[in-house]
C-alpha cells in the first residue's frame, strides 16, 4: 500500500496536461510533446482523447477501427482531483468541426463542448480552444469541398452553404463561451491550411502550434526552434494504445498509461 500512495503522490507533483481533439491533434502529437518538453517543466501526466475522425459525443469509425466519443470515454474517469498544491492544469480543446461533417447540429456539438469544460473547470484547468478554420472553409469551392467530404467523410451528404453556416454559428457560440467563462479562444489562420481545408498543412504545423500552445501562459513556447518530422505521423499508430477501441467489431482495452518517457512523463489515451 505504501508503494501506492508514493507512486500516487509522484504523479500528482507531474504537471496535469489534457489534449483533447481528432486528426491534427493525433497525427502532430509528437511535436506537440517536444514543444512541451522543451518550454515547460517536465515530466507531465498527459491525459488524451484523440484519434483521426475523432467525435466529441458519438463513436466514430475510421477504415475498421473505433473510438467512443470524447464525452463518454474513460477520461474523466481518470483526471485528477482538484489540488490547489499541484501545478494547474492545462487542457486544450481541438479539432471540434469533424461532427458538422457527420451532420450532428450545432446545439449538440456546443453541448458535448459544453460538458468537456465544465468538468474541466472543476479541477482549475487553465483551458484554450481552438476554434473551427471558418477563414479555409470560407474560401472552399465546391470542387474542393467535394473532394474533401469524399475523401474523409464519404457517407455524409452535408452541402457546402450549410457547412458554412454552422461553422459560423458554432465559431460565434464558443467565442461567447469563452467570455463567459475565461477561457482562451485561438482564432484559426487560412495560412495554417492548402488545398485540404481542415488539416493543417505541413509547412505551418510548429508555428501554429507554438502559437496555440502559448495560450496556456507560456509565451516562452514561441522561442524554441522545435521542427516538424514527416514521420511523427506514425507515432501514435505504433506507440498511443487507447484504453477502449473496437476493431473489426471485437472490443480491446488497453491498460494505462500506455507510454512513460525516459523523463518521467506518463501519457495516457483514452
């Protein structure tokens, strides 16, 4: 037992960092992580809920594999009590448009966004979210729109307008959101995307994810000449389990943390 509380208390001296978001998120992981190490004290407890076509309310299916919904996975099960004696914190909201693709309404995705924050402020988190790419979408022909709605989500019919209109309104309510509550909104810029509206293109990925990350009250992130790898991609595939997915319809859960750094940091996926 003694064992136990140590181990415990070992952890709750690690800085508390919550990502949560789909395919950007996931596939720049590791950069993410280096920009984490090399600006903030180390080692963290990295708690995740992510995954390329990653839904915040609904299981979502990419090829053969499938996650539950930010909302209802494991994740809030796992976070840590409020300690007003360990470091605050820190949550980051991300890619949320991936549900308007799969035609759930803005009143929906608000609330499961809704219900992301509130439990995240009853441990103090210092949170920032990022809003929707309303400037790439705006600019979207409906020769690129159909491309991309086919490519990524082939099985929904959503119509350019309509995906317009609600990036807008979704935008305008998490902004409101924000002022209410003190929460740190990053306006998305049309430089961080291509021809691809709603992945950030290559060339972009360790501005704008300084950028972002130095909302968290750390703008000594933007300093550091952290570079982008074309092969971080590959990270999370072999090395991120998630404790709960379903693949070719059989369910596996996967023990956490599912990776501990050389540094002391745990990650843990949910």
């Amino acid at each position: 037992m003694s064992l136990t509380k140590s181990f415990d208390s070992q952890q709750q001296r690690h800085q508390p960092v919550i990502l949560l978001g789909a395919s950007n998120l996931t596939r720049d992981f590791p950069l993410i992580l280096r920009l984490l190490q090399a600006s903030l004290e180390s080692p963290f407890e990295i708690y995740t809920a992510m995954g390329h076509g990653r839904s915040y309310g609904n299981w979502s299916r990419l090829l053969s594999r499938a996650l539950p919904g930010i909302t209802k996975c494991e994740i809030w099960n796992a976070l840590p009590e409020k300690n007003t004696e360990a470091r605050q914190p820190l949550a980051l909201l991300t890619d949320i448009g991936n549900d308007l693709i799969y035609g759930q309404s803005v009143d929906a995705i608000f609330g499961w966004i809704e219900c992301c924050v509130s439990q995240l402020q009853e441990i103090d988190a210092r949170i920032t979210i990022t809003l929707l790419p309303e400037a790439s979408i705006s600019q979207l022909s409906s020769i690129r729109f159909e491309l991309t709605r086919r490519l990524f989500f082939p099985k929904n019919q959503t119509s350019l307008t309509d995906l317009k209109q609600k990036v807008q309104l979704l935008n305008t309510r998490l902004s409101d959101l924000a002022k209410r509550d003190q929460i740190a909104i990053v306006e998305t810029s049309s430089d961080w995307y291509g021809f691809d509206p709603i992945h950030y293109r290559y060339s972009q990925r360790a501005t704008l994810w300084k950028t972002i990350l130095s909302y968290w009250d750390s703008p000594s992130v933007k300093n550091h000449s952290i570079q982008n790898r074309w092969f971080d991609f590959l990270y999370s595939f072999y090395h991120l389990q998630p404790t709960t997915k379903r693949q070719w319809g059989k369910t596996y859960h996967s023990p956490q943390p599912t990776r501990i750094l050389e540094d002391g940091t745990h990650i843990s996926v949910y």
